[in-house]
C-alpha cells in the first residue's frame, strides 16, 4: 500500500533526523508536579563583603590572606554584587520562568562574629527584600543555611570538628527559621558535606585548607550530621507545623564506574566514601555509618599505630537521632569518574589511603574533555543506585551544571544540560526513581571558589570588568527557558 510505505519513510526519517540531533529523541515530557529552578550561594554571588555589618568568613579570611590560593588571585569581595543587584537577578530568574530559587544565606550577614547574639538587622532586611520579591513573583525559595562560608571566628574555635559547633548552627538555624520561615518552602540544611568536610578540612583546596585528611575531614563529617539532625528536629517539632515547609541535605555525588568488571567492589567502596558516609547515617533504615566505611578506616588506623579508629563513633541514641532527618535527597551531581582497586602499603594517615581504591576522570585534559565530562549515562546509574540503596527516596536535584571558559553561545553546556535532562527522564520512566525537581547550577558565573571566575557555570554571562556587572543570557539561558516552557528537552536548532 503506497500509502503506509509512504509513511515508513516518513518515520526513519524522523528517527534519522532525531539522531542527527544529538539523539534527544525520547521525547518524554516532565511530570506535571516537576519543578525547575537554578541556584546560587551567597559567598559566590553576592559581594559587599564588609557592607552593612556583614562579619569576617572563612573565604574572606582566607581569599585576602592566601590570594595565590586562588587560581586567578580574585576572591567574593565584589563578586556579582548581587548584594546591590538583587532585583535585576529576580528579573533574571522570571525571564527564565523557573518554579524556584535555590540561594544561601550569609551566616555572618546575620550574626556577624558567628556567635548567636546580637543580631545584624541589615542582613535580615537584605534577605527579607530577597524572599519578598520572590514571593511577588510567583517563585519558591529554597534556602541553603550554610554554604560553606563559615563565621571566620568559629573557624578559630575549629570549625566544624569543634563539637560547640552544632549548638551555634542551630541557633543560627533557628533565626532562619524565625525571620525567614514565613516565606521559606524549602530549606536545606548543608551543601556537600564531603566537600565541606574533605575538601576544606582534609585537603587544601577549599578554605580554610586545614589538609589534615583523615582526621579533620571525619570530625568535621561527624558534627556535621548532628548539627544537621538537630537542625531538622527544630524545624520539625517547632516550625513545620506553622510553615509546612519542608527541610533536606545536599549531597554532592559523583558516580563512580568500575573501571574493570573486577573493580565493582572498589567503585562501590569510592562511592560510599565519598557520599555513603553521609547519606547512610540520615537515609538508611539501620542508620549510622556504611559497614565498609567502618571497617576500612578501623584496619587502617590500627596498622598506623591509632589505638582506636579515627572515624568517630555514635551512640546508639545519635544513630537514632540522626536517621530520617531529611524530607527528601538533595542531590548535587557533576561528572562521572573511573575506579580501581588499589592497596595501598603506605602508612601515611590520609582519606585516600583509607578507601584503598583511586579514580579519576577519564581525561584529565580540561580544555577538550567533553567526552569526559558529558557522561550522561553516569547521572542516571547514580539515581538508580540511590533508588536502590536508600529505599526509594524522592530526590530533588540540587545542582547540575558544566563549566566553561565564557562562551555567550555555549553549545558544551546545551549538550550537557540537554543530555543529563534525557537521563533524568530515562530514570523517572524507564528505572521508575522519584526525581522531583531539578536545578541548574547556576543562574549566572560567578566566584568559582579555588577556580576563581575562569571557570564559568552560569546560564548568564556576567562581565567581572565592568562595575556594573551586567548580566548577558547565554545560549544555555534559551535552552533552559524552553525546556522549562516545554517540559521537555527540546533539541537546541529549534531553540536558538
Ligand atoms: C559544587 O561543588 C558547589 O556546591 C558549588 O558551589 C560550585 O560552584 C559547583 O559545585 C561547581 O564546582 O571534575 O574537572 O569537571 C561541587 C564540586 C568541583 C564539582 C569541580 C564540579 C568540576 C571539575 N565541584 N567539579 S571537573
């Protein structure tokens, strides 16, 4: 029948032309209830570092200490300046039209020595004048308590690995919760404990670059947890009620891939270093740490000489109190890496030498490596190990994004946005994983912590040499506008 070949025809050529596009050809839509927003951090965007009583932070104190720290010697002095351009960001963020807005509050903007006394009504207003214009444009808050600019004072006190830590968080949670909790639907609690934890107090990439890895790194990941619990048990007994919002973690998770099929107990063992540390104690049903955290890190520090294990231990009421204490996932996911399996003699204390395994990303060429870094698959793996390994949860994609060196047309970051979207739509049809939301990190570039503003993640271009700091919508901005538009991810010639 000359009409159905007729139409053969016309079928392989939409599959044809489908694949010509980069294969975006599933076409699912988003689920009706599926949100979309982008997200920022305070320290990265906002500047007027020492305005309007704002206290000293870790990153203040270390970008004007240590300037060489940072690749390009810049640091948040200025930033965005999104202290003084927080409207024409709102008016970013409506262009886009995004159900809602992942940001971070300054901790010292509100208590500017960290301690809880003597609130600086300054920083409050700024945030009011945020969560105000928000709400008048139809867009939820999500807030972020800390994002990794810590009162530079508690820092002198230890930081994190000071136990005193978790009554002062909690007692500048619950101001949060006081001024803002009217106008908050979402909050989260921490962004990335392993990088807050690994990063800052085992390793020296981030400030304060204590590099006393597998020591700092483990105290830190261990009060951390408990000033989140008590964070989450405030909220739920004294302010969900009232505001019935609801209250999280951001955990950031890499997926790691076996390098061989013999490796599988080694990327395993990566990813429950990395991020099992974290979300088993809170989203396991048994609670406290993962069994083969415990194990490796008990081995190691006994063949170093410890006469205890160097991971702390809880008590069986902290495991309780510690378990449950997040409404759904925060998930921050980036790149996928390869790993091995890798015993290691060396008796030097360190993280690293605890997991026994290495990995990296397979090219280690930054200007040119797509490959490496569009790995979309990987994304998708990890939701479904998370599904698997944590009962089910609903997830809610806090940061996704790909950097680059400054492109207004930035197909790279089409491509990845575009390709990690279609995994996300495989895992909610085809491996059934509640994802509820997803975010784009991040509305705009901006002080890329150690990387300075080289690297750029922004769907808006912002121009750092000119005072004002105008802000320029990238390709990618059209690219997430439709998506959002659409509620699919629709291929990027019919879009710019
Ligand atoms: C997040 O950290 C942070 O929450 C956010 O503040 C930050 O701006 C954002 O990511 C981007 O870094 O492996 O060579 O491709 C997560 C740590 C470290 C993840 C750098 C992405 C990319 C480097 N990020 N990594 S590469």
């Amino acid at each position: 029948m000359p009409l159905f070949n007729m139409f053969s025809v016309f079928i392989i050529l939409v599959i044809f032309a489908a694949f010509d596009r980069g294969c975006w050809a599933i076409n699912y839509t988003f689920p009706d209830n599926f949100l979309f927003g982008t997200a920022t951090s305070s320290y990265q965007i906002e500047g007027a570092w020492n305005e309007s009583g704002k206290g000293e932070n870790t990153w203040d104190w270390y970008t004007h200490n240590y300037p060489e720290r940072i690749l390009d010697r810049t640091n948040g002095d200025i930033a965005c300046d999104s202290y003084h351009k927080y409207e024409e960001d709102i008016k970013l963020l409506k262009e886009l039209g995004v159900d809602f807005y992942r940001f971070s509050l300054s901790w010292t903007r509100i208590f500017p020595s960290g301690f809880p006394n003597n609130v600086n009504y300054e920083g409050i207003n700024y945030y009011n004048k945020i969560l105000n214009l928000l709400a008048a444009n139809n867009i939820t808050a999500m807030v972020t308590l800390f994002h990794w600019d810590l009162p530079q004072r508690l820092m002198e006190l230890g930081g994190l690995t000071n136990p005193r830590f978790i009554a002062f968080y909690t007692e500048y949670a619950r101001t949060a919760f006081e001024f803002f909790g009217d106008r908050v639907k979402y909050w989260l609690t921490f962004n990335e404990p392993f990088q807050t934890c690994m990063f800052s107090y085992g390793d020296t990439r981030l400030a304060p670059a204590l590099g006393m890895s597998g020591i700092a790194d483990y105290l830190c990941g261990h009060n951390l947890l408990k000033a989140h619990a008590a964070a989450y048990h405030l909220y739920n007994t004294t302010y969900r009620s009232k505001y019935e919002g609801k209250i999280a973690i951001s955990i950031s998770a890499e997926w790691f891939e076996p390098n061989n099929t013999y490796d599988e107990a080694a990327a395993d063992r990566v990813r429950q270093f990395w991020y099992g540390i974290h979300m088993h104690p809170i989203f396991s049903s048994e609670g406290d740490y993962p069994e083969v955290v415990k194990e490796y890190i008990a081995t190691q520090s006994s063949l170093e000489g410890y006469k205890r294990s160097r991971l702390p231990q809880f008590t069986p009421d902290e495991i309780n109190y510690i378990k449950g204490t997040s409404d759904f996932m925060g998930l921050n996911h980036y790149n996928t890496y390869l790993a091995t399996n890798a015993s290691s003699t060396s008796l030097e204390t360190s993280y690293y030498n605890d997991i026994q395994a290495s990995y990296w990303l397979s090219s280690s060429n930054m200007e040119d490596s797509d490959t490496a870094r569009i790995v979309p698959w990987g994304f998708r793996k990890l939701l479904v190990w998370v599904k698997n390994t944590f009962n089910d949860p609903e997830i809610f994609v806090t940061e996704n994004g790909y950097y680059d060196f400054g492109d207004i047309d930035d197909r790279g970051r089409i491509s990845f946005y575009g390709q990690y979207l279609e995994a996300l739509l495989e895992a909610i049809y085809i491996d059934n994983v509640k994802v509820i939301a997803y975010t784009a990190w991040t509305l705009m570039d901006n002080f890329e912590w150690n990387l300075g503003y080289e690297y750029k993640y922004g769907i808006y271009y912002v121009n750092f040499t000119d005072p004002d700091r105008p802000r320029i919508p990238k390709s990618s901005a059209y690219f997430i506008k439709n998506v959002i538009g659409n509620r699919t991810v629709v291929s990027y010639d019919r879009v710019v």
